[in-house]
C-alpha cells in the first residue's frame, strides 16, 4: 500500500502533522515518499532523517517549552533601519529573525544528514529570490522537469528545511551557494505537483493552512505573518485545480494563535491526531485502490470539489 505523503506550510499549525503521522503509524501506513514545505518540510526533513514518530513528538514539546529561545532577531539591522529610513541609506534589515539557533536545532535533530543520506525518497522546495524559481531539493533519482522549477541533490537536510520555512519579512533568506532561498509556500504551499514529479504515485495531502483568522494585534509580525498566509491559501488553491488529485485531509487547527503561537503546539498535534483517527477509514479505502482505478465517491478533489 505504497503512497506518497504531502505536508502543507502552516506555521505552528504544523505541529497537527506530527499527530497525523502519529495515526497513520498505528496503523502501519507509513508513506513511501514524502514532500513539505515551510512547516511541512521540517516533518518532512525529520521522515527523511529517519527519525521516530516519538522523537518527533518530543520535537514539538520541547518548541512549545523553548521554542522561543531559538528566535534570534537581528538587533543590529533592527537598530540601523529608522536612521538609514530616514537619511534615505541602504537597509539592511533582512528579516526580523536570523534563523541561525534555529537551523542549528534542526541540524541536531537530523543528526547532521545529507540529502543523499535521507531514509525515504523526499521533496523540499524553497524559492530563489535571484532567479525568481522554486529549487526542489530532493534525493530521487528520476525527476520530471516542471516550469520555473531548479531540481536540486545536494545540501543538508538542517540547511533544506530552514531555507523551506524562512517566512519572508520574518527570517533573513538562506544562501546556499548562488541562491538567496526563503519559504516555500511563497510559491507551492502544498506541493503535490513537486512529489509527482518526483515519482509519486498516490498522494495523501495534509492542509493546515486552510483555516485563517485575523491578526492579533496591529504589529508588523502579525501583519508580515498574516499576509503571507493568505498568499499561501490562495497559491494552494491554486495548485490544486489541475488534474493531479490527491486525497486532502484538513485537520482543525483554530488553536493556533498566529504564526509563531508555539504554546499551541501539543494542543494541534493532538487535533492532528483526533482528525486522523476519525478519518482513518476512508483514509485506507482511498489508499486500497488499485493504481489508476477511479478515486472513491465522496473523496474529496483538487480545490476541495467532491466527485459527483
């Protein structure tokens, strides 16, 4: 019952991926291949370094404890821009995080692994501010070419999954070589097309970025954060009107207080985990069929359409 798994950008909502992992392990449904972006290429990544559902558990206890402390502004820009906005200069101000403690922690989760080291064939994009293209790091041998997409071997996981979850406006872009990389989602928030082109066969598709609420408050996180996330529903809706389908779990992730709200975290792993084992039904039935068989009524189509 091999099947390809696609997680959806998000912020802390991701944290809901861990837990529908968490179900489809009970069941002995772990996915063949797997592609993320932003919040869904750092589960992604941990699949890929072969980490245990446990490890990743533990993962998002520690972010909602901690998680704070791998927040690294960057003061010295911060304290450059009013001066430099006001006598016209360069600024310099990148990002209001530099993501370094961050990529760190990521770097100790994976142990430190190459893209070729990865345990399941894998798909992480990130865009290139320079080119303007989606690099899609992956470690599958065959890929299929897409438009306005650079396919990418080499690199480390740490390093893929920061540059995949690098919001622009709130972390300063990855360079990895030529590229100035930044999140994912800027461009394919749920990348099915990616891991079919990458040799997907059926796709289970986990979308925790479909339920929005408005900011908080009036400061330029919330505005940065929000804005982007209703770029990246609006692009995933978007990318799901071709004729890929992909049977699309959307777990309730109203928890979640903004972005960067990791105390929320344990609460939408588990939100994550209830849906799943809801839903686990229809999750094997659609998983059961025989590749190219039409899928099952009532199974949910690109866009969220159902089929008549």
């Amino acid at each position: 019952m091999g099947y390809g798994l696609v997680l959806s950008g998000g912020g802390v909502r991701g944290a809901a991926h861990v837990g529908v992992l968490r179900a489809l392990f009970e069941e002995g449904l772990a996915p063949g291949m797997a592609a993320g972006t932003s919040a869904g290429a750092i589960v992604t990544g941990l699949l890929a370094a072969g980490a245990s559902i446990r490890e990743m558990e533990e993962a998002v206890l520690h972010l909602a404890r901690e998680g704070k402390a791998y927040l690294d502004p960057d003061y010295r820009a911060m304290a450059e821009l009013g001066p430099r906005l006001v006598s016209g200069g360069r600024i310099s101000l990148q990002g209001l995080f530099k993501g370094d403690r961050l990529a760190a922690y990521f770097r100790e989760l994976t142990k430190g692994r190459q893209l070729d080291e990865a345990a399941l064939p894998f798909v992480i994009p990130a865009v290139d501010l320079n080119s303007g293209d989606t690099v899609a790091f992956t470690n599958a041998e065959a890929v299929r070419p897409l438009p306005h997409v650079r396919w990418a071997w080499e690199g480390w996981l740490d390093q893929v999954m920061m540059a995949s979850s690098s919001v622009p406006g709130v972390f300063v872009p990855r360079k990895m070589g030529e590229w100035r990389l930044v999140d994912g989602g800027v461009t394919d928030n749920l990348p099915v097309d990616l891991l079919r082109a990458a040799g997907g066969g059926r796709i289970l598709a986990v979308d925790v970025g479909e339920s929005y609420e408005g900011p908080g408050d009036d400061s330029v996180l919330e505005v940065l954060t929000h804005s982007f996330d209703l770029m990246a529903r609006r692009l995933t809706e978007c990318g799901l009107c071709g004729e890929s389908p992909a049977y699309i779990l959307r777990p309730p992730v109203e928890a979640a207080g903004g972005l960067l709200d990791m105390e929320a975290m344990p609460r939408l792993m588990e939100a994550g985990y209830g849906y799943a084992r809801q839903r686990m039904g229809e999750i094997r039935a659609y998983l059961a069929q025989e590749s190219g068989a039409p899928p099952l009524s009532g199974t949910p189509f690109p866009g969220g359409r159902r089929r008549p």
